[in-house]
C-alpha cells in the first residue's frame, strides 16, 4: 500500500464545497512504516515541507497534521535515534 500525504483547503465557491492543493508533504510505503531509516527519510520530508510552508500553516493545524501522520507512520526519530540511524549508515557505507 501507498501512502501520500498532501494537504488540502477546504472552502465554498459558489456555495460548492471545494477543495485546493496546499502543498504535497511525502509518499511512503506500507513496508518503508516499519524501517527506522525510511521512517526517518519520510519525516525529513515533511518537516522539510511544513517548514517551507511557513506560518501559513497555523501551529494547531500542524499538530492535527504531525497526530494524524504519526497514526500511520509512527512518531518522527528523536536526535538519539537519528544519530544512531547515522552511525549505522556510516558502518555499511564504510563495509562497502
């Protein structure tokens, strides 16, 4: 299964709901939720994203965003966790 996380506006034109493109945040596999690197490359991405985004989008919406990504692809890595994520990337390219 593929996953894409693209934010939307939702408003009335002409007394018909509509809906416009924001800004397209990440995909990512099923499979890519359950390996930390590929778990952190995703939440690189948004976080990348929302930041472009700026304060356009209100920190209450950001947080709703970051509750309902965290549902699916599980909480972003911690500094610990990056780093470690970092040192093991750094053996395999070394081994190579």
């Amino acid at each position: 299964m593929h996953w894409r996380a693209i934010l939307v506006e939702s408003a009335r034109i002409d007394g018909k709901p509509r809906q416009r493109h924001i800004a397209y945040l990440a995909g990512f596999t099923e499979s890519a939720t359950k390996v930390p690197a590929q778990q952190r490359f995703v939440w690189e991405r948004i976080e990348k994203q929302l930041k472009r985004l700026g304060k356009r989008i209100p920190a209450k919406d950001r947080e709703a965003i970051t509750a309902a990504l965290i549902e699916i692809l599980g909480k972003p890595p911690t500094k610990a966790q990056r780093a470690k994520l970092d040192r093991q990337h750094r053996l395999t390219k070394d081994q190579r």
